[in-house]
C-alpha cells in the first residue's frame, strides 16, 4: 500500500507492483517497462504465468479509443498486423483510477535493428510482409498512420512484421491525428493528413529511406519537400535501385498498397532475370562449343573415310 | 445534421505580461462567453522565467485549455496537439453533462465500465471529426519573440494543414500583439486555410510592450461580433438539440 501511494507517475511502475483491475478483477505482476511515449507507458507484465504487454495512460481517451481500434481490427477477419487486446480495465491507486489494457506481448527486435543484423536481402521481404498486412487494413477501411521503424516490430521465426502501436490508426476518410514527421506526407508538403491508402504508403518508402539514414534528415523550409527527398535518394546505391517505386509511394501515385507489392516485386523479378540472361549466355557458348567439337569430329571423319579411301586405291 | 461550434483562442507567447488587465481574468471572461483559452510558451536558448511560467498555466486553466511549454523547433506538433486535445476536452465536457442528465448526479465516464466507455468514445471521436472549430490565433510579437515568428508561421501553417483534413469546418484568424498603434491588431480575418500567412509575418516589426491581458480582452470581443451562430459551450444545450 505504501508503494503504491508513493507513486507519483506512471512512467516508473517498479518491478513486482501488482495491478489488479476494477472491473474483471484480474492480476498482473509488473516485469518491466517495454516502451514509453507522450501517450502512456507499456510494461511486460506476468498474467498466470503468461507473459503480456500492459499499457497505462494518465488519459481516459488515449485508452479508450486504442481498445477500441484494437476492438475493431481483432473482429475484423485475418487482421494480424497488431497484436491482440486482452483486458480493459481500471487500477484502483489511492483515490486515482489509472486506465490500462492489456494486449499480446510481441517479442520481437526492432526494423531497424533486424535489417542491419540481419542483411539487405531481408529489407524487400519485410516491405512485401508489410504491405500485404496493409492492404487488408485498408480493405477493412482503417490507415494505420503513424507508421515508423519503431512502432515495427520483427518476431520469429518464422519472420514475420508485426505493428505495435495502434494510436495513430485511422479510418479512412478522417483526419490523422498521430504521426511522426519524418513519415508523414503533410510536413514534406506531399499531400494532406486525410487518412487514405496513399498515405500509409508514403511512409512505407520514408521507411525504406529511413533504412539507409538511420538518423533521418530534416526538411529545409526554403526548399521542395520533393527534391529533397530526392536528393538523398541519389546518394545511396541501393535507394537508386529502387528509385521508381520510392517515387510512386511518395507522390501518391500507387491506389492501394498491392500496387506497391507488385513493383516491388518486380524488381526482385528484374535481378532473376538478369541472373537468367547470365546462365543462358553460358549456355550459349556451350552450345558453341558443341557444335565446333561436333563439325571438328565430322571433319575428322570424313578425312579418315577419305584417307581410307586413297589407301584403298594405292594398296 | 447541423452542429455547434467550437471556439478557441490560442496565445503563443514567450514570457510575462507586463501590461493593462489581467490576463487571468480575461482567460476567465473568455471562458464565460464559452471561449476556450490554449497557451503555448515558446522557448529557444532563453528560458521563461518562474513567473511567466505560472501566468501561461493559469490562463489556461482559467480559460478552460491546455498550456505546454516548448522549444521553437518542436512547436509544429505541438500546436496541432494542444489545439486538438482542448478540443476533445471542450466536446467531453459537453458529453459528461449530457450523461448527467440521463445517469443523474455526477456520473462522468469514468465512472462506467469500460465496454460502455468505448461507446461514448466512438461518439466523441466522431464529434471531433465533424464539428466546427475556430480559432483565433493571439501571437506575441515582442522584441524576445523576434526569431521565433519563422517558426510560429511554419507550425501555423501546419496547423492549418491538420485541421484542414477533418470533415468538419475550420475558421481561423490572426492576431498580433502588441500592435503598431493599438494593443493588437488584427492580421488575418476568418478564412478556411492560412496559407495567406507567408507574406503576413515578413511585415513585423517587434515592440517591448507585452500587452497579454488587453490582447486577449480585443480577441474575446471580436469573436464575439464576428463569429457565426451556435456556440457550444459547457451548458451545451443548443448544441445537443441541433445535433442528437
């Protein structure tokens, strides 16, 4: 009780605190602080012996419009790109009621930090598992918005891209109320913060740039946004490669995320068929090669026959 | 369905008043005429000193909004949050009294269980989306905030771009304070977008005064005259009667 009311905030839960709900009654023991922002702070909790993610908010709003985006998504069919809501509940502290819910722990590293562990090879491969969980979120009608490195996490094996925060999430049509400069089309002056396919694309490329600038870059305000973008695009050998796709998401251009998939794809069908191109050029000298061996052995034959022949006529 | 009107004032300024009436109470005038009052301090290298300090924070609790203090750079984020979240706590106000009319005595949300939270919270959100809102914009101009205005214009501008994506109407207009001659003067009457703005501001030229107080008492009259019908307020009446 003492440790409970010596409690000022919510950003320092100790390990051990017991948070037990008002309204269903249920325990967690608190383990550790996994992440913290503006909005509230997430601990890993014990739930009978089950590992959960925990998130408490000073603001009632805050709470409650994420379950409720959380609600949504997990009626929705197949929706696996967050995790999956547990418990709603209020913790009872001295006279405050602080509201929290508790959701699926996602144990996984971040984008970021998977891409560089793990090579290049996987950053194409994640960027397709993205956009095929985006585009069933779009169909479903919701944008998920502030879509960044650190709210995408990598679990497994089997690989997979996991979403981690749904407070910016957004259905289609209304205004996008969180999101991080950097990934957002209205700062670079790209378009408006109206939630729609387009820009949840957006910030898949600015993820792709993000990948190569990991400390990010800041607009010039005497500047196009465009241009600028471009421009550290130009820098990097790899963000070249993928220029044309970068460009499409950028400015708005693909109408839904399957679009994207596609040309991303493609590009990894371009570098097959250049390996292609490479076994049938060595496929083509053997051929050559055959042909030379194969008219050398007739030569060789017909001089025999002839050479039989003049010593058939001189014997 | 037609709806009421959400009505804010919001001062960015970097310190103390040092002028006319007191701010405080025209924060709490503004209030009475159903007028929400934000501030937002801005700071760079200097720091607002103690007393300015608590003169932001009480304006706006006496005008019923929100204050933050902030460095110029992340002034952007900051004034599109603010001004949203003191318009989610003007429109909860106006749902908790609506719930004490059918729950009785003081039952608030939190009082419920959180299914049923989830259920004002889809009405709140949606109220959010779609109601009207105006702001009138009350920008300090003296001499300290002379390398700040840069900034302010671009998270104005910003501003105007998140507002803008919302379903419902936005008004704006721009005030600046002190003026060349008066206490304030007027800069940018009511328009929908302000992207009016990049020319507005080269024109400053920075005074000492800091008139918050007088500032604020022109900004409340002049909404008053100008602002169109159907305010919503606390005692939401009018509002609930148009809209449910």
């Amino acid at each position: 009780m003492m440790a409970k009311n010596s409690l000022k905030s919510l950003y320092n839960i100790p390990y051990g605190t017991i948070i037990k709900g008002k309204w269903h009654k249920e325990t967690y023991k608190i383990i550790k602080e996994l992440g913290s922002g503006a909005n509230g702070v997430v601990y890993l909790a014990d739930w009978n012996r089950k590992r959960v993610a925990l998130k408490v908010s000073d603001r009632q709003d805050t709470i409650t419009t994420e379950v409720n985006v959380l609600r949504s998504l997990s009626k929705a069919q197949g929706m696996t790109l967050g995790p999956s809501l547990l418990d709603v509940d209020d913790w009872e502290l001295g006279d405050r009621k602080v509201p929290f819910y508790v959701m699926e722990y996602i144990e996984g590293v971040d984008f970021l930090t998977f891409v560089r562990s793990r090579g290049l090879e996987w950053l194409d491969i994640l960027i397709l598992q993205l956009l095929t969980e985006l585009d069933e979120l779009h169909k479903e009608g919701w944008v998920f918005g502030d879509l960044k490195p650190e709210n995408l996490l990598v679990s497994g094996p089997p690989i997979r891209i996991r979403c981690v925060d749904v407070g910016g999430t957004t259905r289609i049509g209304r205004a996008i109320k969180e999101f991080t400069e950097f990934f957002d089309r209205g700062y670079w002056g790209l378009g408006s913060r109206k939630a729609e396919a387009q820009y949840d694309l957006f910030a898949v490329a600015m993820v792709i740039i993000n990948t190569f600038y990991p400390k990010r870059f800041q607009r010039v305000a005497t500047k196009d946004g465009l241009s600028q973008i471009i421009e550290k695009i130009e820098q990097i050998p790899e963000l070249k490669k993928r220029r044309k796709v970068l460009m499409k998401a950028l400015k708005g251009e693909y109408i839904s995320a399957a679009k994207m998939k596609e040309d991303i794809s493609q590009l990894k069908f371009v570098r097959k068929k250049r390996g292609k191109q490479t076994l049938s050029n060595r496929r083509k000298t053997r051929e050559f090669f055959i042909s030379i061996l194969e008219s050398l052995f007739i030569l060789s034959m017909i001089c025999l026959i002839y050479a039989i022949y003049v010593l058939g006529k001189v014997l | 369905m037609k709806k009421g009107t959400v009505k804010q004032i919001l001062l960015i300024t970097d310190g103390c008043s040092n002028y006319g009436e007191d701010p405080v109470a025209m924060a709490a005038l503004a209030r009475e005429e159903g007028i929400t009052v934000n501030v937002i301090g801005v700071v760079d290298h200097d720091v607002i000193d103690e007393r300015g300090m608590k003169e932001i924070e009480s304006i706006a609790a006496q005008g019923g909004g929100i204050s933050q203090v902030v460095y110029a750079k992340n002034l952007s984020q900051t004034v599109q949050m603010v001004t949203r979240k003191a318009m989610t706590q003007t429109l909860q106000g106006v749902v908790n009294k609506e719930l004490k009319q059918i729950l009785g005595s003081n039952v608030t949300m939190e009082d419920l269980p959180p299914e049923k939270r989830g259920e004002i919270m889809e009405v709140l959100d949606d109220l959010n989306e779609t109601v009207d809102l105006e702001v009138l914009i009350l920008v300090d101009t003296s001499a300290s905030m002379k390398h700040k205005l840069p900034t302010v214009k671009e998270a104005l501008l910003d501003l105007s771009l998140s507002l803008n994506a919302r379903t419902g109407n936005n008004r704006f207009s721009l005030f600046l304070f002190p003026g060349k001659k008066k206490d304030v003067e007027k800069l940018i009457d009511w328009t929908p977008k302000l992207e009016k703005l990049t020319s507005a501001f080269s024109k400053l030229s920075p005074k000492g005064l800091t008139p918050t107080g007088p500032a604020l008492r022109e900004a409340i009259q002049y909404i008053k005259e100008t602002s169109i019908k159907g305010l919503l307020t606390y005692d939401g009446e009018e509002f609930f009667e148009e809209s449910v």
